[in-house]
C-alpha cells in the first residue's frame, strides 16, 4: 500500500482548499478520517469494527498517524492489504489531532467528511448514524455527544471535571448549539468543510470547536447520544497544552480572529519572559550586583521562564524524556535565541544610562528582542 508522507498542516493553510466542482462524480459517499499517535494496540480492531459497520455505504478510511515508531502504520499497512478502501497518511515534525484532521479531509473525496479517534474509545456504529443524519440536506454538521441525555461522559475524576468545564466555558464564549463541542466524534457535509476550511486554525485537539465556529454562520447541526467505551489502546492526549490550546482557540474563535491562537501563545511565553526577567534583576540588585552583570544574568532568568512556558505547550509526545535531552532541547534554545542578549540586555543597558527606570527598560528590550524574534520568524516562514 502507498504511504502518503506529509507535513503538518499550518494554521494559516497552504494547500489549496478543496472545491466540491472537483470532487469526482465516482467518489465515496464517506471519508472517514482517523487520528493516530501511538495507538498500535486499538487501531485494528477499529478498523475491523468499522468494516463490519460500514457495509453497504461507498466509503474510504484514511488514518493520519503521527507515531513516532512504525508500529501503528505497520498494522494499518497489514489491514490495508486487504481492503482497499482504507489509506495512510504519515506525518513528519508533527503534532495535534486537528491539523491531522485537516491533513487527511485535504486528501479525502468522500462527499461527507467524518472523524473518530483510533483508541477504541468511539463506537464505530456512531458513524453509519452520523452519515443517517447528513441525509437531511439542512444538517451541515453531525455529532457524537456526551451529556445529550444525562450528565455522563464515560470519562471518570478529573477527565470529567475538565470536560464538563470545556463545555461550560466553550458554550459560554461561543454559544454553539451542542451538548458536547468538544467531542472527538463528527461527521459534516463537504460543502460545510469548503465554507470553513481557510478560517480552520488547525491548533490542538478540539477540532469540532474549529468547525462549528468557523464558518459565516453557525451551522445546522443534528446530534446522537453516546458514552466513551473503555481505551483499547494509546493513553490519554490530556495535558497543560490541550488546555492552553482550547483557551486560546476559544478566544481566536470569539474574536473572530482578531487575536489569533498562535499570537496569544506568542504573548503568554513573552509575559513569562518579562516576569521572570523583573524578579530576577531586582533579586540581583537587592544584592547590590552592578547592574551590568545583573541584567546579562537577568536575560537569562528571562530565557529560563520562557524555555519553561515552551515546554508546557509543547505536546507531551515532544517534550524530553530525560535529563540529556532536556540539556539539549535547552542548548537548542538558547542557541536560537542568541539575540536577545544584544537586544534586550544592550537596549535595556543602554536606556538605564540614560536614566530610565529599570522596570521600563527591562520592558523595552524584552519587546525589542521578541520584536527580532517575531518578525522574522514570520519572514521565515513565508520565504
């Protein structure tokens, strides 16, 4: 079987946006895309449950593994040679189940797009519902939901606790009509995916938050009840990042996008760079270190506070595993951080002759370094 090899999807999307006058008219009447990450041990028998389920309607299975080992894509690999319908998408330097699910809707021809999760925990009869209910032709979206009918998820302790706050705080901010926004569980028509996919931000794990407030209106959603089953395989993506994700995109969504996820997370690690970088010069100072040396030692409290921010939002699979690695993550940042030493500590030293208050030019040259660091990050990527 082919193995198509990509990148991660970009917040601001670089593939063309799939048009429905270029879907062809042989194409399924499902693609079902299913996101992987070290979950070898459950995506067979989801795959072999879903063949039993989705009999009698056209569809392809596409799953976008982003395992770090081969042991996932070995297994799809294995059942694929035997049904034809079912594709793997691999990816590379990547992470977040909704920039997978972007990758493998970009790449689907199916006329209604779906996702599930690849741990077992989804019923795979839920989909052949879900395509039921997108037969209705004012249904643009149609949802898997917990707390439909009580107030049970299949979730237990804290799991639940943060679920219910996610669903409390995202109908809050964004009044979408669902039980349960942040179901992994969905299926929407193509037409709906056209309408929104360029507004997608693609960051985290709530892609149905995405979906459902990205579009010129609030889509016209149809859902069925359904309880987690327990995890056949993989462990849980709950983290610091999945949460500092959802807020971010809750506020990008509700802004409109005036404030985006990434200029947010952005700010927050720069905050965290500014504080520890003020403590760490008025400790200093206290000490009555000259205030040269004080603020180059300053610079780097400010690197350690914001390395340290970074790695909170950075996806658990990412972040390092042990001491050596974390040294070299660490080396690694620094060595492309380099700048803020000149910029910041200079700039700052400089405005301190010239009778500024330290608070103020210890404030001036952090927004001077990530100033440097920002733009032309941003010039990166766009060359």
């Amino acid at each position: 079987m082919d193995t198509l090899l990509v990148q991660a999807v970009k917040a601001v999307p670089e593939i063309r946006t799939p048009s429905v006058e270029t879907v062809p008219q042989e194409a399924p009447t499902l693609s079902l895309v299913i996101c992987t990450l070290d979950e070898h041990e459950a995506i067979g028998g989801v795959l072999s449950e879903l063949g039993e389920h989705l009999m009698g309607i056209s569809h392809e299975i596409i799953v976008v593994d982003d395992s770090a080992d081969y042991r996932t894509a070995e297994v799809v690999d294995a059942y694929a040679t035997e049904h034809a319908q079912v594709r793997l998408v691999r990816r590379y330097k990547a992470s977040g189940l909704s920039s997978a699910a972007i990758n493998g809707w970009d790449v689907a021809k199916g006329r209604i797009l779906a996702i599930m999760d690849g741990d077992g925990q989804h019923d795979p009869a839920l989909i052949r519902t879900l395509v039921e209910k997108l037969a209705n032709p004012d249904i643009d979206v149609a949802v898997a939901s917990r707390y439909l009918d009580d107030s049970r998820s299949g979730l237990h302790g804290l799991r639940h606790r943060l679920s219910r706050t996610g669903t409390w705080l995202t109908d809050a901010m964004l009044g979408v009509p669902l039980a349960d926004p942040l179901s992994g569980c969905f299926a929407m028509t193509r037409d709906w995916y056209v309408q929104v996919r360029r507004h997608l931000s693609g960051l985290g794990f709530k892609i149905l938050i995405d979906v459902v407030a990205s579009g010129a209106r609030k889509p016209q959603t149809a859902q069925v009840p359904t309880l987690l089953r327990a995890r056949a395989g993989g462990e849980s993506k709950l983290d610091t990042r999945v949460v500092i994700d959802l807020v971010a995109l809750l506020i990008e969504k509700r802004t409109r996008g005036r404030f985006t996820a990434a200029a947010l997370m952005h700010g927050m690690a720069a905050i965290s760079a500014l504080c520890a970088q003020w403590l760490a010069l008025s400790l200093l100072l206290r000490l009555a270190m000259p205030l040269w040396l004080a603020m180059l030692l300053s610079v780097g409290a400010a690197l350690a506070g914001r390395f340290a921010v970074n790695l909170l939002m950075t996806p658990r699979s990412r972040r390092p595993g042990n001491a050596h690695e974390l040294h070299r993550q660490w080396l690694a940042f620094c060595l492309g951080r380099w700048s803020d030493v000149p910029l910041n500590a200079g700039f700052a030293l400089a405005l301190c002759m010239a009778h500024c208050a330290w608070g103020i030019a210890v404030l001036a040259g952090v927004l001077l370094a990530e100033s440097r660091y920002y733009f032309g990050a941003n010039a990166g990527a766009r060359a």
